[in-house]
C-alpha cells in the first residue's frame, strides 16, 4: 500500500522502535523515520511492536489505525524475561520487563505505562510479588502497579524521593539477596541510588547505569547524560564488574545484548577501563549516540 508506515513530529527519538524494528526505524537528526515499507508478515509485526512500544504513540499508518490485534506485548526474550512495551512518557520511553521466576510468580523491573487492562495483561504472566526501580527517572508507576499486584516496591535509598513510599529501600553500596536467585548491585553514577539487578547469573537488568552501543558495538555508559556524577559510576563499576556474571543487558535505555558470559565479562573489563577516563560534564542529550 505505498509509503504507509510513518513516524510523526512527536518522536523524542528515544531509540526504542529502533531496537524492535532495525533497519525499518532509523535515526534521521535526533528523531526516527521510517527506512522503508515492511516486505512481510515479520517485518509488518516488527513495525507493530515498534509502535505499541513507542511512549509517543508517533508510529503511525496512513491506512487507519493500529489493531490492538497486532499487540505483542508483553514480548518474551526468553523462556524467563519478557519485554513489557508501552513505554511511558513519564520514564522518557524507557524499556521495563517481566522476570519468571521458580514456582510461577513475576517480578517487573521498571514501570511501563500505567493502564488497568496492561496491569491485567501483565499478570496474566503470574501473579507479581515485586516491582523492582533501577533508580529515579524510571519511577513513574511504580506504586501504583505495586498496589495493583499487591507487590513490594523498591527503591535505593538515594533516589527515594522519587518513590518515598517504597515499601523495601535498599542501602549502602554492598550487593543484596533480594530474592532466591535475584542480587541488587547498587552503582550510584548515573543518579545516586542506580542500582543493577542480577537474576540467575544470566540477566543483568541495568536501568541506565549500563547499555548495548550499536553504535560503538560495545557496552557503554551514557557519559553524556549522567545526572550525578560519571566518576562515581566508574567507581561503581570497577567495584560490582569482579561479581556480576551475566549474558544477557537488559538496560532501561539503550539496545539490549546477549552474550556469552566470559564475552560479556571482557566487555564489563574493557568499559571499566574507558569509563575511568572520563570527567563529569554538563548533560547534553545531542551529543548521545546509541
């Protein structure tokens, strides 16, 4: 049906449509744009998940609306992890997910847009016990889907301002057993109560502390948008990268990556080292690449 799929001036060019449908999404200045037209059924659903992830809703087709048919979300990643979609605005389009875990329950790391019928759909998955905040910009419903689930909210106690009622606030810098199988590693860097989630030695959900750079085709800290400071995140990782085993990046922002552990532990060694060399400067989203 000719150029059908567009993306409109609303796009915040939060890179997230880019990661579910490359090569169909491209970056065009600090915005999106369609590459092309999808060729089949895949790459048609590519393009739907793109745009019922996207927290603008700027994903859009000439021919009608979206068909809540096409909505993949929550997305697995793997038999454990599954991707929530429905970026929120609240969270600057942040990605959140679902962790299975033994015996049937579920834990959200990070908080998608709020609705009644997403928090039904997503405890379809299993009942949720815990809601899990990487730090303060992903905040945004994180109580609310908490009552919902009747689950405990957490929080590091730096960035407890954004969730004041939490119900489990972690402290200190040293790494905590949350769960069987789940470890909190704080990393105050990129805010000061940062903190990456371990589950299983095989998922590291890293809110913005850490991310994939397609860009770079490594791992990668936001140097440029870090809202505390980039010397204490190197410290930070030169502190957790000896314990964290792990295969899959999970991060809030930034593309996802699965690994083979001892790939990703020289990966964790080699951002170590960059990190160390960098100096705090004032934010500037403009000079971010993904």
């Amino acid at each position: 049906m000719g150029e059908d799929w567009y993306v409109d001036d609303r796009c915040t060019g939060c890179d997230v449509a880019r990661q579910l449908a490359p090569g169909l999404i491209a970056q065009v200045g600090r915005g999106s744009e369609v590459a092309r037209q999808p060729r089949d059924a895949v790459e048609t659903a590519r393009l739907n998940a793109a745009a019922f992830a996207c927290h603008t809703r700027s994903i859009r087709r000439h021919s009608g609306p979206l068909d809540p048919v096409d909505d993949p979300f929550p997305l697995a990643i793997d038999e454990r992890v599954l991707l929530c979609g429905h970026n929120a605005r609240q969270t600057a389009g942040a990605n959140s997910y679902l962790l299975r875990r033994p015996g049937g329950t579920v834990m959200m790391i990070d908080t998608p847009r709020w609705s009644e019928s997403l928090a039904a759909r997503y405890e379809a998955v299993g009942p949720v016990t815990d809601v899990l905040l990487t730090h303060r910009d992903h905040a945004a419903h994180g109580r609310r889907y908490a009552d919902r689930f009747g689950a405990r909210l957490w929080i590091h106690e730096g960035d407890l301002a954004a969730a004041p009622d939490a119900d489990r606030v972690l402290s200190g810098v040293d790494p905590v057993e949350i769960a069987e199988g789940v470890v909190a590693h704080p990393v105050p860097g990129h805010t000061e109560g940062s903190v990456l989630y371990l589950a299983d030695r095989r998922y590291c959900f890293s809110g913005d502390s850490i991310y994939w750079s397609r860009a770079a085709g490594a791992l990668a800290v936001a140097e440029h948008v870090t809202w505390y400071s980039i010397e204490e995140q190197a410290a930070s990782l030169a502190r957790v990268a000896p314990l964290l085993h792990f295969e899959w990046m999970l991060p809030g922002h930034g593309d996802r990556k699965h690994l083979a552990p001892a790939r990703m532990a020289e990966q964790l060694r080699d951002l170590v080292a960059r990190t160390a060399q960098l100096t705090s400067g004032p934010v500037d989203f403009a000079a971010h690449q993904w």
